[in-house]
C-alpha cells in the first residue's frame, strides 16, 4: 500500500509527499519527464502548474508534435539528454552506433516499491520498508537502445528525498557514456542565492553565499576525491533567507570522488541544477547489456532557514545515512599523538602519554602515522602495513595491551591507498602505482597513489591490513589520504577506457572499504584526509566520524566547524586540543578556548599530555569531566548555528536536547577592545513556557588579562552559576555576553531545564 508517493492517471502526474514536503513532476506530451514543484506540502494538487506553452523563438520543437510554445529548451525537466534540444546544461551525455552525443529521452515505465533499493557498488542512504518509499521511472532513448532509470526514495519521517540515476544498456551495440548525472532539478520563477563550502588544506568548508548570474557556475573537484577545496554540497537560498527563517533547498552528493554540481541561469532566468560524478575526464564504456549506477544524491527543503535545512541533513545522516554500528552512539575521547611527537617516537617514549590520559579521563590512545615498515618521516614505507620493531621491540600488541590495560582503548592510524616508492610493496610491484606508461607520475608529500581500482591491488591491502587486524587489538583506525589523484590512468585497463579509472579508483576503495568493515564491524572508523579533505557522505557511510581539518586553532576552527555543521551532523566531527603557540597559525589561545571549541564538535586531544603544567592538567580533567555530562546533548542533540565568524567579532552556536530539557550555548568574542560595544546573544529552541538553571561546567579559567587600574571599568562578568531565567527571556531577551580583556575569549553556557 503506497501512502507516499501517488500517480495521477488522468494527468499523468506523480506526487511524492510525506507530512511536510511534496515533490511533482508529470508526463507531458511527447513523454518528456516535466519538473512541477518541489517544497513544502501541497495537500492536493488540482494541475494547474502545467508548464505555459510560449513560443520562445529559436527554441526548437519536439518531432511529430511540432508546436511551436513546446520546447526541451525551456520545459523545466527531471532528466536532459544532450544534443536534443535542450541548450542548458544536460544530465546525459552518451554516444551510440551513430557517433553523435545526442540523446533523447522518453517515458517507458514505472514501478513503486516499499523500502528503498540498495545501490550496487556504491554508498547510499538505506531505509527499512516502513521508513521510505521508492518511485523508479524508466525513461528510453530507443534509438540508441538505452534505458534510464530515475530513483526517486522519499522518507516517511525524514524531510528528504534521494534521487540517483542507472544506465541500462538494452541493445547489442557498446554505448560510450560521456556524461551521467544523479540529479536535476528545474526551477522557474525562483531568484536563489548559492550556498557553498569551499576551501583548502587547513581551510576546510566555510560558508560562501552568491547570487545566481546568467550562464553556467560549476562547484566542482577533479582531485579524485571529494577534497578540501569544494565540498560536494550545496543549498539553492531565497534571498531573504537567513539562519532561521525563509526557503532554502540542500543538496548533499553521497560520493567521495570528483564532483560538480552545474548551476545554470538561462536566457529566461530559470534555474537549473546539475549534481553528479564530473565529467571532467571521464568515458564510461557501457558493453551491451550493462549497467551503470550514478550515485545518490539527498535533497531537502526546509521553510526554517539554513539550520532547517541542515537539522534535516544532520537526522538523515545520523540515522540513516553512518551504517557503522557505532552510529547514534557516543563517541569516546581520544588522545592522538600527531602533533605530541609526529614521527619521534617509540613505545617508550608514548607510556607517559597513555599514562597521564588515563589520569585525565580519556578513553582512547590514537597511534598515528610512523608505526609501520621503517618511516621516520614522510619519505617511506607506505605500503608496508608491518609493525616497525626499532619503535615496538615487543610488537605492536605489546604496546596495544598496555593501553587496554590502563583501560583505554587503542586506534591506528593507515593510510591504505598509498604506496611510497621506498617500500617492498613498490619494490615487488611498481606496477600497483597510478602511472601513465612513458611518464614520471607526479610525486605529492614524496608519495604516490595506488590503483585502488584494482582488485589484486585491493586484496594486496586487504590482506596487510587483515593480519593486524585479526590480532583484534584495535579498536579504532583512523584513514588518512595525503594527496590527491594526479595521474589518472590504470594498467590494468585498455588505452580507450581510461577515462573510467577515476571512477574504478573510487568504486575500488568502496570494495575495500566493504570488506573491511563488514569483516570487522566493532572497529569505530575514522575518516581523515590531510584534515577534512575526504568529509562527504560516501565516507560517512563507512566511518561515523571524520578528522575536520589538520588546523587546529581554535579561531580558525570556528569558520571551519561553523561550515561544516551546514551540511554535517556535529556527531561526524572530530575536534581537538593542541598545544600552543599553535602548529598551524602560530596563535596563542588559552586552555579554555581550545577546549570550548574542540567540546563543540567529537572531542580529542592532540598534544603532549606530559607538558603540560600542572594547573593546565587539572583544568583538562575538569574539560574532559565536563564533556562526559555533555556528550550526548553535543553529539545527538539540535545544532543551531547563532553567529557566523564570517559576519564580525563573535561567534555563537547552541545544542538543544530533543526534549528541550537541556542546552549548551557556544559564545566567541574574537578581538578584545578597549571601547567594547555590549553585544547578545539569543537563544533558541528552548521551551517559551519553561524556567531554566545555568549550571556549572567547569573546563578552566576564563583568564582576562589583569592590568590593574583598567579593571574596574570594564569586567563585565559572565552570568552566575544558579542563575535562573527562563526560555522566552533567554530567547527574546538574550544574555549579555561577557566583555573580557582577551583576545578569543569563549564561554559555554550550560542550561538545565528546571522540573
Ligand atoms: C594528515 C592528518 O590529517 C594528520 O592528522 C596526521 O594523521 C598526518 N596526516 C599523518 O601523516
């Protein structure tokens, strides 16, 4: 029984609704898929957003129907072939026995299931029979006897759609797929805004807003994988839409490869989107009778602003999204010793480590990279997935167990889809590096890329990796990635179907991926490359969590954290505290800040436990005390984004309990002056009706720097623990923030519902 998605014969109309959202699209004449509508619930549709027939001039007409206001090139559509018609920006690109790219597609079919089908090869969202329903279109182009399949899942209690497309290749002739997208999406009569996350190593996702021109706008990445530099992601804003109220439309690709998501304004100021695989490069040869799977893409529409939107991204991707066992549950507090001792070290020298995190609380010690063959430095031995004995005489185990005996639990770091050319896996198989016969392939960090798409390339790691992990000493691994794809050709395929190995490179690591972690489902993953380069949705579906960037300052963690939380749950990101002067900018932040900002996101720490003061010691017991009580509220509770770092000198996000009996506002003054304007923030999301209790969360000092005369005229001091306010005062009312004399100055206010 169908209850979400419902065809309309008469009209030939398909209406995908659950209570809040509907998403329509019709059979026009001809059997072109036409766009209708996509947004908030509309109860009944009485069919009257057929598309107006106007003749456009020089916009070409459909064969045998031949009217002249009826166009491919204007008619807002699901899914565009090229070469056909339609001028804009297409989502299939395929050449057939004629040698032309031109491809038109016409409804054939369609079937409804319960549930949601899984998509073969690939990462994407799940849902049980009760949770979705799932409408498959197939569109043909009978000349070059290809069918297209268009997925539409649409979640009973989730406000999202997903949408992908498969190829079929029905004839006996080879189809050349140059171009397949996952998505289009047509709107008419909207003027949006852009919404994207750029970025770059160490200056991951921060939050970018544009207006739409005319003429095509592509976010994209052709480094192989999703990278630091666009996240493959966007949102379509009204323009009056701001945090909390007005229209805005997420997309958010489950893919960790190269992207691009087309945004295109015609000559008639519609709006198209265009999200899938880049076609930068890539040829997809489709032998008769296969099949290809473009991956998925989630859409959402929220009328509650941005972080509407992006509460409905962070429910969809916690429950159904992260298929690790470790989803929804909390996640334990690391110390990682990177930035403690980088590749200077040896089970000696970590003992104190793991001895003074045990004093402090924590729960994990996370071994990073300079465990394995004989690397000292970033020069050698990736490939060699064997334990260094210089470094653990006794073995690796030996070190692991004195970890577990202190009660923590042990992580290692890999980075499995590399190879150094100092390795015995280079030495016995040169062969296994990404290379293009006749040239040098371009070092990156001096190391270089496996053929991941390979599958003896993928046993080759797999059974490295097996042999330490059968040990079933490791509880967590951390998977790094330090460069991007350069030279993109494979060995293992014929010269003309190399544009199908940056594809196969991904394809290959899901396999690998796969196996792994359905072989050793207790391992927690974390996702890490080169900081927050690979932070997408293919990888979440492998790993809960991922490393957000290698910066770790605490100001330039608040744009950072502040643009992922658009499009990712706070239970995806990893945070930690690191020394300082900071490694990366050289910044000094207190102890408090660090930590403020790090508890905002899955808490770590990354720095010499041994060095610290005492006093700073007894401040990180309070942190990480503190950030038990608090955990759950972090991980899984409502993000609220209050005040962008991007728009003046503070920073404010709040995590609000389903229930609403509890509440951690985030506050940041960034630069301290001597004039001080007085500044609010206000809350949200608490209960109007209900009275609340700030209750003491010791993490340390709120330093100010003392300079005598001075003081008296300006500390304003942060609210008093006990103080009672309640939910409407704290939301239109606001609080004060505190005036310190201190550059970075944080507070975390923690309210308690009062019963
Ligand atoms: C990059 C990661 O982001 C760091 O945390 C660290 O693991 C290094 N790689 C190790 O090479």
């Amino acid at each position: 029984m169908m209850t979400l998605i419902t065809f309309i014969p008469e009209t030939r109309t398909f209406h995908l609704s659950n209570e809040r959202l509907s998403y329509l699209f019709m059979i026009e004449e001809g059997g072109l898929l036409s766009h209708l509508y996509f947004g908030k619930k509309v109860k009944r549709y009485h069919n009257h957003m057929t598309y107006p027939r106007i003749d456009r001039g020089f916009s070409g007409n459909i064969p045998s129907i031949n009217e002249r206001g009826y166009s491919k090139d204007t008619l807002p559509q699901e899914f565009s072939g090229g070469h056909s018609g339609d001028y804009r920006t297409p989502s299939l690109m395929v050449k057939g026995v004629t040698g032309s790219y031109s491809v038109d597609l016409r409804y054939k079919s369609h079937r409804m299931e319960v549930g949601k089908p899984v998509l073969e090869g690939l990462p994407a969202s799940f849902a049980t029979v009760d949770e979705a329903e799932t409408l498959i279109i197939t569109l043909e182009d009978s000349l070059l006897n290809l069918e297209v399949e268009l997925f539409y899942t649409i979640f009973k209690n989730q406000d999202i759609i997903a949408r992908s497309s498969r190829l079929i290749n029905c004839g006996n002739q080879n189809l050349i797929v140059e171009k397949v997208a996952s998505l289009q999406i047509d709107f008419v009569a909207k003027d949006f805004d852009v919404i994207s996350l750029p970025g770059a190593y160490a200056n991951e996702r921060h939050m970018e807003r544009e207006t739409i021109g005319y003429g095509i706008k592509t976010y994209s990445s052709k480094r192989g994988t999703s990278s630091h530099h666009m996240n493959p992601f966007l949102v379509l804003a009204d323009k009056k839409t701001d945090e909390f109220t007005g229209d805005s439309y997420g997309f958010h690709l489950v893919y960790s490869g190269n992207h691009s998501f087309e945004v295109e304004k015609d000559h008639i100021s519609q709006v198209r989107l265009v999200a899938g695989i880049n076609d930068y490069g890539f040829e997809w040869h489709l032998g008769a009778g296969e099949s290809f799977q473009a991956p998925e893409v989630l859409m959402t529409y929220s009328e509650n602003g941005l972080n509407g939107m992006s509460q409905n991204f962070h429910h969809i991707i916690r429950d159904n999204v992260v298929r690790s066992k470790h989803r929804n549950k909390e996640r334990p507090i690391l110390v990682n010793n990177w930035e403690a001792t980088y590749f200077d070290f040896n089970e000696e020298k970590l003992h104190p480590i793991v001895d003074e995190a045990k004093k402090m609380g924590i729960e994990m010690f996370v071994l990073d990279d300079g465990w394995f063959g004989h690397r000292n430095d970033d020069q050698s031995s990736l490939g060699d997935w064997q334990v260094w004995e210089d470094k653990f005489p006794n073995g690796l185990k030996h070190f692991a167990d004195y970890v577990h005996k202190q009660g923590l639990k042990f992580g290692l770091w890999f980075e499995p889809e590399m190879i150094s050319k100092d390795s015995n896996l280079y030495r016995s198989h040169p062969d296994y590096l990404m290379q293009i016969p006749g040239r040098e392939p371009s070092p990156s960090r001096s190391q270089f890329v496996l053929d991941m798409g390979r599958k003896d390339v993928q046993d080759a790691i797999f059974t490295q990796l097996k042999l330490l992990l059968d040990e079933g000493y490791i509880d967590y691994i951390k998977w790094d990635m330090n460069r991007h794809l350069s030279d993109i050709h494979s060995l293992a395929l014929i010269p003309n179907r190399q544009g199908e190995a940056g594809h196969r490179y991904v394809l290959g690591v899901y396999a690998l991926l796969e196996k792994i972690t359905s072989t050793y489902p207790d391992i927690l993953f974390e996702g890490c490359s080169g900081g927050g380069g690979r932070f997408d949705l293919g990888w979440a579906y492998y790993m809960p969590q991922s490393w957000a960037s290698d910066n770790t300052d605490a100001l330039a963690r608040l744009t950072i954290q502040y643009g992922t939380s658009l499009a990712y749950p706070i239970s995806m990101m990893t945070s930690h505290v690191s020394a300082v002067p900071n490694h990366q900018t050289g910044r000094v932040t207190t102890l408090e800040a660090r930590a403020h900002v790090a508890m905002s996101g899955v808490l770590g720490y990354e720095l010499d436990l041994t060095k610290m003061s005492d006093s700073d010691k007894v401040d990180v017991i309070e942190q990480i005390a503190s950030y038990k009580k608090i955990r759950p509220l972090v991980q899984y509770g409502d993000f609220y984004r209050l005040k962008s770092p991007k728009a003046g000198n503070e920073t404010a996000w709040i995590f609000v309990s389903e229930n609403q009996k509890e509440a951690l506002l985030f506050t940041a003054h960034v630069l301290a002056h001597a004039q001080p304007y007085l500044s609010k923030t206000l809350l949200i999301g608490l209960n109007p009706d209900w009275d609340y209790r700030l209750e003491e969360l010791p993490t340390g000092q709120l330093l100010g720097h003392s300079v005598g005369y001075f003081d008296s005229i300006y500390a304003t001091q942060p609210m008093k623990n006990g103080s009672i306010l309640s939910g409407d005062e704290l939301m239109q009312m606001g609080i004060y923030n505190p005036i310190v004399r201190q550059d970075m100055a944080t507070q975390l206010y923690y309210f308690k519902a009062i019963d």
